[in-house]
C-alpha cells in the first residue's frame, strides 16, 4: 500500500503531525464509540472516587503492558 510505504519513511514527529491532522478530520459522528468505552470509563471513575485507582507513572505503565503483551 503506498500510503502505508510513504508513512514509514516519515519521521517520529512527522507521523505524530500526520497522525494528529488525521484525528482532527474525523467527524465525531462517524466514529462511535463502542458501549463497552462507556462501561470502562464508568468502572475506572468509580475506582478513582472510591479510591481502589491505582496510579504509575507512564515509563512503569509501558513495561508493564509490554510485558503482559509479550505474555499473551
């Protein structure tokens, strides 16, 4: 696909731009979110004001979803 092609010769901060004026194109209307994003966001709010959030720093959050990719 050559758009594909075309994007990974870009650099870093040239796709985050590209991938950032992409997002601003999208109608909110054309891209729904599925119920279950509702059912997240209302479960991660409810542990945040009950206070059963657990919080960490992105570079520990990263690690920590790399290594639970890499054992699925």
């Amino acid at each position: 696909m050559v758009v594909l092609d075309t994007f990974r010769r870009l650099s870093a901060p040239e796709r985050l731009e590209l991938l950032e004026a992409l997002w601003s194109e999208m109608d909110e209307a054309q891209v729904a979110s599925p119920a279950w994003h509702k059912e997240a966001l209302a479960e991660s709010l409810a542990d945040f004001e009950t206070g059963r959030a657990e919080f960490s720093d992105w570079n520990e959050a990263k690690k920590r979803l790399q290594r639970d990719l890499l054992n699925s």
